[in-house]
C-alpha cells in the first residue's frame, strides 16, 4: 500500500509513535490525516501541522469509535487505512507476583490494547467489504509475539492483540482488506518515560519514533503482515518456536540479569 491519496486515521497520534506515524504519513503524500487522542489539544497542534483534522476519542468506546468512523465517511470521505496505534503499559505492582497487578488496570489495559482494535474493526469493515478495499495497521509491539518482563497485562493484551490481527488477516484478505502489525521493540516515547527499567525491551536498542515511522512505510509499500522495526525480533520468533523450552529459559536468565 502506498499512502499518497489516502484518508488516514491515527489513534494515540499526538504523541511517540502515532505523531511520527502522522508526519510520515503527510511527507509521503497522504490525503487527510485524522489525529485522533485523548489529549485533544496536543492532537489538535499535530493535526494543524499536517493541516489535517484532530479529535479527542476513548479508543476504549465501541460508541465513541462508530460515530468518529459514521462522521469522517460523511464528512472527508471513505477512510482507507486506521492506524490503532493507541496502547498503554502498565508494570506489575509487585515484581515478583506476575498477578499483582488490580483488576482495574487489567480491564483498562484490555480496552485500550485490544478492544480498541475490535472497535475500529466493527465500525469499519462493513464498510470496508462492500468497497473492497481497505487497511488497518495495528501497534501491537514485540510483547506481543514474546514477552515483557516485568508486565504480565501488557504481554498479555498484546499477544491477544496479534490474535485477533491474525483474525482479520485470515477473514478478510479475500475481501480486499489488508492487515499489517507494527511491532517494534523499545521506542523513544511517553510511554517508556516512566518506566524506571526496561526490563530487557532495549535490549537491541531504543529507536526513535521516526525510525519507526520509515520502517512503517516500508512495510505498508510491502503489505507485510509483520513490521519489524528491530530486524533481530525476527530471530526471536524462531527460536521461541524451535524451542519454547529453551526459550522460557533465556527469559529467565534475562530476569534475573535485571533484578
């Protein structure tokens, strides 16, 4: 997919991933970006800089999701790739208990992570099937088809997450729908801010959001269902399904290597 011509839609855009998702996507010819956040004013200033159009949606509501894709179809036109791009990672309250984490934050973190993905999906795809057309690239991260240390909700969510892309994916593709997982590990962003240790996830690196962005636009031109921004994630994948064994073990290790 190239991105030239398209109506766009960005969750999470205002800030990390998502507003260089958005400046990528204006460079490379896109046709109108809708910034969506819930910080309305920082969507709003990244929108204006893109002279697109900002709006503040909870990716958590099915209701709030529908009537942002029922106005943007009326008002701009059809929306051609959404971007749930939206996450939160919260750290387990306890180090040592992989459910320590209240109940609160698990739901949270299951809205956003991943109803938010299915969300956008059932507003979008009827449309989407009867035009045959149509892309959703989802921010889901290498938590997702490894793990995090030290977030059992996050690395939960995210490999639920790469479920139902995979969902998508497998349904759709004969309707002319495509599906792309963006999935990098460490980021520069807000929300490793406050993490105070990564827990392995730099393990090969912090990359910019910008790096990110170009690896996005590289695998979108590709159509790849996995977009890996640290190319070694790949080898990860193998070696975690050659040997899921020896692989918990290195996890381990790892953990232990951090605490």
């Amino acid at each position: 997919m190239e991105v030239a011509g398209k109506v766009i839609v960005v969750t999470g855009g205002a800030v990390g991933i998502g507003r260089a998702l958005v400046e990528r996507f204006a460079k490379a010819g896109a046709k109108h970006l809708v910034v969506i956040d819930i910080n309305e004013a920082e969507a709003s200033a990244v929108a204006a800089s893109v002279d697109g159009t900002a709006r503040r949606v909870d990716v958590a509501s099915a209701t709030e999701i529908a009537a942002l894709v029922e106005e943007i179809e009326a008002t701009i036109g059809p929306i051609d790739l959404f971007c749930s791009n939206a996450g939160i990672l919260p750290v387990d309250t306890d180090p040592n208990n992989a459910a320590s984490t209240p109940q609160a934050e698990w739901t949270r973190t299951w809205q956003v992570n991943v109803m938010a993905h299915v969300h956008a999906a059932a507003a979008l795809l009827p449309r989407m099937i009867a035009r045959k057309s149509g892309y959703f690239l989802q921010t889901v991260s290498a938590a997702g088809l490894l793990s995090q240390i030290g977030s059992a909700a996050y690395s939960t969510t995210k490999h639920a997450a790469i479920g139902f892309a995979e969902s998508l994916a497998i349904t759709h593709r004969d309707h002319g729908i495509k599906v792309s997982c963006l999935c990098p590990q460490a980021v520069q962003t807000p929300m490793i801010a406050g993490v105070a240790t990564m827990n392995g996830a730099d393990i090969d690196g912090v990359l910019t959001p910008e790096a990110v962005a170009e690896a996005t636009i590289e695998g979108l031109a590709k159509e790849s269902f996995l977009i890996l921004p640290h190319p070694k994630v790949a080898t990860y994948i193998v070696k975690k399904a050659e040997n899921y064994d020896r692989w918990l073990g290195g996890m381990v290790k790892l953990r232990r290597s951090l605490h």
